[in-house]
C-alpha cells in the first residue's frame, strides 16, 4: 500500500518555516505556509550561516542559488575595544570546507529567504506545490479532532491537516496555545543593527582597511560587544553591536534611536568605529532582546513548535537561524517515514532529537555575553589569552556545532548546568 501523503500547516513564512516547508515538499508532503504580513519577505540585515545549517541546505539541492547570493568571509577575527588590535583570528573560507564538508557564508536575510520562497514556490521542485497564504495572522489552533488539528486566523478562516507547525517566531501564538503560559524573558541587552554602504568604506583611508580581506569580526569590551561583516559580496557591511540595558519593557521592543547614541556609547572605543558609524544610513533602531527558557514541550498530540518559536535564544551564537534549519530537516525526515497512525510518535522524536542540542545552543548563547561583555580585569586578561589559539568561545564551538552532531559531548551536561546558572540572572520573573 503507498505511504500516505501527510499535509502539514505552518504557521510563519520566516527562514525556519519556509525550510521546513521545502523540506517537506521534497518529502512528498502537502504544505500551507501562514503568513501573518500582507506579502512573504524577511525584515533585518545580514545572516551567518554556519556549516551545520549551509550543508542542510546544500544538501536539498540549493546550492547554485546561494553561490549567487553568498558572501565568504576569509577569516574569523576578535578584537580588543580600546585600540582594535586582534585577540584572536580563525581561518574560514577554504578551511571550513575541509574541515567540516560545507562553507560558513553570508547573506543578506532577505535574499536567503527569497531562495527559500522561490524553491517553495518552483513548479519544478519535487513533491506537491506549497500554498502560499498571506495575511493570515493566527488566533488559536484547534485540536478538538485529535488527529486533525487546525489553525484559526483571525480573520475566521480554518486552515486543517495531519499537522500543525509553529514557526511564528519569539512571540509564537501556538506556542501559547499548547503550553498555556508565557515564559518569553527579557535578556537585559539591547541591540543596535545597521546596514553601511560598502563604497563609502573603500573611499575612506580610515575605513579601507575593511576591505584588505572580508572578515567576520567581533569587537570585545566591557557591557557592550559588537560585530560586523559584508553581505552582498561588500555592497554593505553589516553591523550590530549589543549592549547591557534596563530598558522598561512597556516601552515596547523597539525604540527609534540615532546613530549618535551608539558613536556616543562607542565614544572611548577604537576611533575606527566612529569612522565606520559616521557612515550608517538613518534611520536607525535598537531592538530588546528576549529569548525562551529552555522548555522540553515542543509538542502537543499533532501540533509541534519549530525554530524561534521552540527555543528562542539571544543572538550571541549567530545560530538561530541555522538552529531552525536543523529544525525542519530533523521534522522532514522523521516524518518522511510514517504512515498517520505514527505522526505523534514521529513529532516526539523530533523534539527528543532537537530538544537537548537545541538547548544546548541556547545556554551557550547567553553565556558568551559574559564572555563577550567583561570589564578590563583579571578575567578579561583570562579570556584574551584564551582567544589567541582561537577554537571558539564556548564548549560547543565549534567542531560539535558545525558538525551537526545530535550527539552529547563528553562534557555536556557539565556544561549545560552552567549555563543554566549564567543565564538565572535574566531568566527570573
């Protein structure tokens, strides 16, 4: 008897459910993507797609599309705040294709999602057409018939399959619909993200050195850490700079700034940044950011959470993104393999699968914002020292990361323990 073909329901058209939906089409799987906007697009700026997630996607046969949007870094580099010089460097480019069989590039969002929506989208690509729906905005997901849930939009209309997927991001409504409670935690960091024209960089002898070979590069200093690379292959160089904040959470999550606020913060750092920010196209944001506790309820009979929506992390990893891609092709795969009667059984496999590396990722994410963020010191001379054989920050970077591994690592459940004590302090409330 021929397997039978699921259909799926996802709700969020961002990077990890448009995954997931390619994904599952290649599987033979029939897929509704809700999009809550008017129009399918990704907001924000650039992207660093490590080798655990490019090998995903160069696997399912998207290679050529991201050769053509792709930027490759040479090299990985950390600086010190006060004078720029280089605490540690990390080759990238050639280096990460052997060792780890896939590359590290960068993308504009945008344009990595627009791959991921044209491959929904391509007549050509195996397995059912993907629907597509706009403005669909989710209100509650109904499991009264156990094995085939819906999704309500709040528009009144009803959207049924075998399954149904939150990829709704940080502020997920299905994943309020199955648990019930709300554990979104503000991280005490801000984040300033701005985009600056490549071209202004080269003219300026100040900033030409950006240029000498495209690196991904942090800057480190005390309660603030930032970072920047090219997208685009150098039309703009890409930046975001993180700093400690009390900003009172009824003031929203994002608050219209200037650019002068951040030279300002940056006032006694390397005068290179001031140069570089003098050049940043206005107007400029700062977003607050939040993440998930970590929470073992991925999945509610056939309703499971994906991405964002699963383990929302603070950015100080540059995996959430690549994190919800192991998402979807972990749910892919597990549910290529069943008939109806195993799509619970498949769901819990999934979450079991992703659930403890996942996680892992997530500590690992609040922890290096100490790392990042000391004030001059001791531990600071520590860390600087640590960097010059620079394997990574954290005890999952990066032979375990990159690799994709969904194995422990001998010292991993150390490890989480603390990282559940290095993020207690933002996780309370």
């Amino acid at each position: 008897m021929a397997r039978h073909i699921h259909s799926v329901v996802i709700a969020g058209g961002g990077l990890g459910g448009l995954s997931a939906a390619y994904f599952l089409r290649m599987a033979g799987i029939r897929v509704t993507v809700l999009e809550q906007a008017d129009e399918f697009g990704e907001v924000g700026a650039g992207i660093q797609t490590a080798p655990n997630a490019s090998r995903i996607l160069i696997e399912n046969g998207l290679r050529p599309q991201l050769e053509a949007i792709k930027t490759s870094p040479t090299f990985q580099v950390r600086r010190r705040w006060s004078d720029g010089s280089i605490l540690g460097i990390r080759p990238l480019g050639d280096a990460v294709w052997r060792e780890h069989g896939a590359p590290y590039w960068h993308f504009h969002r945008a344009d990595l999602h627009r791959v991921l929506l044209d491959a929904c989208a391509d007549p050509a690509t195996p397995g059912p057409d993907v629907h597509l729906c706009t403005s669909a905005r989710v209100k509650s997901v109904d499991q009264s018939v156990g094995e085939q849930p819906a999704v309500v939009t709040e528009d009144g209309r009803r959207f049924e399959a075998d399954v149904v997927i939150g990829a709704d991001g940080v502020r997920s409504q299905v994943r309020e619909e199955i648990m019930g409670s709300d554990d979104l935690r503000f991280s005490g960091q801000m984040v300033f993200r701005v985009m600056v024209p490549g071209e202004s960089l080269m003219k300026d002898p100040a900033t030409r050195f950006l240029w000498d070979s495209f690196h991904s590069t942090m800057w480190l200093g005390p309660r603030l850490h930032l970072v920047h690379y090219f997208i685009r292959g150098g039309e703009y160089l890409n930046l975001g700079a993180a700093l400690q904040s009390d900003i009172p959470l009824h003031d929203g999550w994002t608050v219209d700034t200037t650019v002068d606020e951040l030279v300002a913060a940056l006032a006694t750092w390397d005068s290179r940044l001031t140069s570089i920010l003098k050049k940043v196209e206005e107007p400029v944001a700062k977003w607050a950011l939040f993440a998930h506790r970590r929470n073992p309820v991925w999945v509610d009979g056939h309703v499971a959470l994906l991405g964002d929506a699963a383990h929302a992390m603070v950015p100080f990893q540059a995996q959430g993104a690549s994190q919800a891609i192991e998402d979807a092709h972990v749910l892919a795969r597990e549910l290529s393999v069943v008939d109806k009667g195993g799509i619970e059984a498949a769901l819990i496999r999934y979450a079991a699968r992703r659930y403890r590396r996942a996680g892992l990722v997530q500590e690992a994410s609040a922890q290096n914002r100490n790392f990042y963020q000391m004030p001059d010191g001791p531990e600071q001379v520590a860390r600087d020292e640590k960097l010059r054989n620079f394997q990574g920050e954290s005890h999952i970077s990066y032979d375990w990361l990159w690799s994709g591994s969904e194995e422990p690592m001998s010292s991993g459940y150390a490890f989480a323990n603390g990282g559940q004590s290095a993020i207690a302090s933002w996780q309370k409330g």
